[in-house]
C-alpha cells in the first residue's frame, strides 16, 4: 500500500496500524459508514412496503421505491457535506432517495422522523454485531471447557491478595473463566427480545402523521426487518441500547480478568502460562529477551475502553421530554465502538487461550516454595479433632513461625510438635502438608461447570 492510499484515520478502530489489534474486519464492516447508509436503505424500503401492505401508500409506488433505492447511486460526497450541516444524515440522504425514485419518491419517508430510521438501522446493526459476539464467545467457551477438562487435576497454587493462599487445580481457574462466559452467553440471547424492537413513531413519537393507520403500519414495519414490535415509543426511553452495551462491558470485563490472571501468571516469577509463540509477537526493540503477553494486554485494554463507554450509555439516558437534546449523539460514538473492541478483545482472547502453554511442572513447583505453609490449613482441620479448633490453630500458627524463622519445611517443623506426633505419625503429616492432597471440591466443580456448559 502507497502512502497515499493509507487511509486518514484517527482512532485505533480505524487505524491501519491498529485495527486489526483492537477490533475484527467482521465487526468493522458490521458498523463501517458504508453498511450504516446501506440500513439507512433498507429501512426506508422497509416502511415503504409497510405503508403499501397497509393501505397507506401506492403499492406501485413501494415496489419503484424498493427497486431504485441503492447506494451506489449516491453522491457520497454531498452526503456528507449536507450532513455536517443538517446534523444528521437523514435528510440529506431522503432528499437524494427521492431523485433516484422519481415520481414515486414522494412516498419516501411517509410519516416517518429521522431519529425512527437511526434508531431501527442501529438495532439491525446490534442484530448482526450481537451474532458476531455470540459465536465468538461460544468458541471461547469451547476453548475453555478443553483447558478445564485437560487440567481438570493439575495442583496449582491458588492465591489471594496476591499471596499464596490454598491449592487449587489450573482446571478450576479456568472452569471459573468458563463459567463466566457460560452466563454471557445467557444473556446474549436474553436481551435479544428487549433490544432487537423496530423505532417508528413520528415526529413526538404518537404516530399521529398517520391516523389511525399507525399502529398497523408500525408492526408491518417491523414485521418487514424480522424486530420486534415496541409496546411504546423509545425515542427517549434508551434502556436497551444501554443494555446492550452494558452486556459487552460485562463480557470484555470478564476478559480483562482472564488477561490480568494470564499476564501475572506469565510474569518471569510465576513462570507458570505463556500465551502461544509466535515468532517476533511481544518482543522488546530493546531486550530481545522478552516474550510479552501482548494479547492479554489488548484484551484488558478493550475491556477498560468498552467500560468507559457503558458509562457513557448510562448517562445518554438521561433525556428530555419527547426527543433529546443532545444524550442521542453520545450513543454514535459509544456503541459502533463497544462491538469492535468487544471483537477485538474476544479475538484476542481465542488466540491466547486456544494456544495457551501450560507449564505443569513449574505449577507444581511454586505449589512448593512455601515449603507446606500453604496447606496450614490442613494440618490445622485435621488436627481440631483432637485438640480443639482454636488449639490446633496455635500450633500450626507456631509451626509456620518457626518455618520462616528458622527454616526447613512445615511438615519438619510439625514433627516436632508433641501435640501433632500425639496423633500423626511422620507418613501421616507428609501426606497432611502435600498441596495435591487438599484441592478441596476443585475438580467436581470443574465437572459441574463442563456439564453446566453443555446444557
């Protein structure tokens, strides 16, 4: 590509550098300027049919209307001029859809209002981004039942507050991120009735332009687009799309907490996953030592963009009265946006976790560099029995003491305990204080989850 030809983009949805890191070529012609007009289209034809199958308009006039609207007959250039001055790209296009239909232009946008085809060319713009997003997630969700089958059993060290805290199996961690995904894709196709609803209203949203053919004509229409018919007007009531976008912070948020746990795991301490290897991918211009974790990075990236943009949604409800005086606008920015990181960071997603490396042994090593504390617990639920819950704790809590004081191994330390070899003898608290004899339920809830996920 000559640098003439490289597009003048600004933002990394656009941008030839970065495009393709955050967001796919799928979503990208989903919410392209392009395809927008060509909705803009097919919903005036849309009305235009309603109308005719109603009564409301000459029937030889939709079928004109049906066969000469196009999109490559526009002028796209005083498209855009006009819009920049009109503020909206509705008239501006009626006025050029009129010339292409001749005489039966007149019948173009009969009764309708420019917010009426926004709104409806957005929601078939949600339609075909919210099939991209569920097909993603669904081969995520794949991609993760084989990791949490395949490491169903493999002891790693769980943590809290960043510190060693119980073991857990790497199945587990990752039944977790299924589950996660299990739960979006409910909600994918739970919210599909309550946003893939058709907007034709009118001018102050009562149909009135119509009389009493309004109704009927509103259900043709959106009959016509396979969308479901609203009970009200929404012009003003924007729950829907904010719910939409708010389902994709949830979902990338999900993804930003798989990536925060991949990066930390794939830090040169922890040693424990790295994301595939491919030859030149996170490498330093520096330190040619470096392996970084650079989807990872792009999908907690998304998520924090796609976050901002659910507040966003959020306050654009916030309207006046029958048509808003400005919170509309702020929807054009957030939501082509929200799909394209969202298909980025899950892209991103399928790539590092598909091809996940998975260090078993070094797992199981950190499992060890706490030399058995992290199975204090153990020791401590075995020993209550015998002396009491709160004595049993003193004692273990002396023992791990005298580990990090003193050094040695936790199960070195009890062994010299009279109260634990009272009851254990030293075969005993060497099977007490290995991590792999206390996973707990760990794998049965990875079995609940797989069978979860196949339902």
């Amino acid at each position: 590509m000559s640098q003439s030809a490289i597009p003048a983009a600004t933002t990394v949805i656009d941008s030839v550098l970065f495009r393709d890191a955050f967001g796919t070529p799928a979503m990208r012609a989903v919410f392209s300027d392009h395809a927008l007009i060509q909705r803009y289209i097919e919903v005036e034809i849309a009305l235009a049919k309603a109308e005719a199958a109603c009564g409301v308009i000459p029937t030889d006039a939709a079928a004109i209307i049906a066969e000469s609207c196009n999109f490559d007959s526009l002028d796209l250039v005083l498209l855009r001029r006009e819009t920049d001055n009109v503020g909206y790209p509705i008239l501006p296009l009626v006025h050029q859809l009129v010339h292409q239909c001749g005489e039966a232009g007149r019948y173009v946008h009969w009764g309708a209002t420019t917010q009426d085809i926004m709104d409806t060319a957005n929601v078939l713009q949600m339609r075909a981004g919210l099939e991209i997003v569920a097909a993603d997630v669904a081969e995520l969700r794949g991609i993760l039942a084989d990791l949490s089958r395949r490491y169903r059993d493999t002891p790693m060290a769980g943590r809290t507050h960043l510190q060693q805290a119980l073991p857990v199996t790497f199945g587990y961690k990752t039944a977790i991120w299924l589950a996660m995904l299990d739960r979006h894709a409910e909600r994918l196709e739970q919210v599909k009735p309550r946003i893939l609803v058709g907007e034709f209203a009118g001018a102050a949203g009562t149909l009135a332009s119509l009389g009493k053919d309004g109704l009927a004509v509103q259900e043709a229409f959106c009959r016509e687009l396979g969308l479901g018919v609203p009970a009200s007007t929404w012009h003003v009531a924007r729950d829907g799309f904010a719910e939409a976008v708010n389902l994709l912070a949830l979902i990338t948020g999900s993804l930003g907490k798989i990536a925060l746990d991949i990066m930390i795991m794939a830090s040169t301490e922890f040693a424990e996953v790295y994301e595939p290897f491919v030859t030149g991918r996170g490498a330093s211009s520096t330190m040619p030592q470096k392996r970084n974790p650079i989807s990872s990075e792009l999908m907690l990236a998304a998520s924090k963009g796609v976050r901002q943009h659910a507040g966003l949604m959020l306050d654009a409800m916030i309207q006046d009265f029958e048509r808003a005086t400005g919170p509309w606008h702020a929807e054009w920015i957030a939501i082509p946006e929200s799909f394209v990181l969202t298909a980025g960071a899950l892209h991103q997603a399928k790539f590092a976790l598909g091809g996940l490396i998975v260090d078993e042994t070094k797992m199981r090593a950190n499992l060890g560099i706490s030399r058995g504390l992290i199975v204090a617990e153990a020791v401590m639920m075995a020993l209550a029995p015998y002396t009491g819950r709160q004595e049993a704790h003193d004692l273990v809590y002396a023992a791990c003491r005298a580990v990090n004081e003193q050094g040695g191994t936790l199960a070195e330390a009890l062994a010299d305990v009279p109260e634990v070899t009272a009851h254990f003898d030293r075969a005993a608290i060497e099977r007490l204080t290995d991590p792999a004899n206390y996973l707990g339920s760990a794998p049965q809830m990875v079995d609940r989850v797989l069978a979860s996920a196949q339902r």
